[in-house]
C-alpha cells in the first residue's frame, strides 16, 4: 500500500477546476529552463478556457519561446479542506495588438511593483484537481514491546 486512501481524495471536475483557477491569483508556473525542470510564482487571470499571465523580458519568457509546454499549478486551504488543480498546456506570448489591449483590459494585479509587459496565454491541453479534507495524520509506526 501507497499510504494514501482514494475515500479521502475527490477527483474534482473540470468545472470545478475552472472554478478553483478563477478564484485565486496567484499560481505557479513550470517550465523546462535548459533542459531543467523550473517553476515560477506569477499573479495570472481566467479569461474563457484560457490563463492569462504578464511578464518582464528574461529567462521566463526565453524559456517559454523555446519550450511552450507549461504546466501550472493553483491551489487552496483552509482550515478543514485543500484543493489543488494542475492544468499542463501549451504558452504563447500575445503578439497581436487586438489581443494586448483584450488583455490589458482583464483584471490582473501583480503582487510586485514592477512592469511587465509581455502577456502571456496558456491554452490548456489537460486540467486536472484533487479535494480533500484535511485532518491530523495517522499513527504510521506502532512501537514493538
């Protein structure tokens, strides 16, 4: 046995991961950084079936032009339950005008003071998520008498 138990972790459904995703705002990016797996905090926004990032010229962006596969990750906690949702998908920086001003006018707020300007678009391939319902851990070892 694996240690896990399939009666405490829920499969959630694909809108429920959509859902998830547009009630937070902070998430964080995988990518692969020379070969390397990397992963990246970035402030992020739902618009339709499709996450929308902003981004400063560097490796972030380099790296995505190289090798768009992405995955991104978002979760939430509280004190009873968690849920996480992993959607893995294909990055592209937004180059049309039409389709800067479309996001520019998105409600996206970046924890930081910085500028960023380079909008970012994952088109997902696959999106998955998992609820459960924290509790304490149990017992793993019994001491031998």
């Amino acid at each position: 046995m694996d240690g896990t138990d399939d009666a405490l972790v829920f499969s959630l459904s694909e809108d429920e991961c959509w859902n998830l995703l547009a009630r937070r705002e902070l998430g964080r990016l995988a990518v692969a950084v020379d070969g390397k797996p990397d992963i990246f905090p970035v402030n992020y926004v739902v618009d339709g079936a499709r996450v929308l990032f902003r981004t400063a010229p560097g490796s972030k962006l380099a790296d995505l032009s190289s090798n768009p596969d992405v995955a991104f990750e978002v979760d939430e906690y509280d004190a009873t339950s968690a849920a996480s949702v992993v959607l893995k998908g294909v990055a592209t920086r937004l180059e049309l005008q039409s389709e800067i001003d479309l996001a520019d006018a998105l409600p996206l707020a970046s924890w930081i003071p910085t500028l960023k300007y380079r909008w970012v678009r994952i088109a997902p391939v696959s999106i998955s998520g998992r609820r459960f319902e924290r509790g304490p851990e149990p017992l793993r070892y019994r001491a031998s008498t």
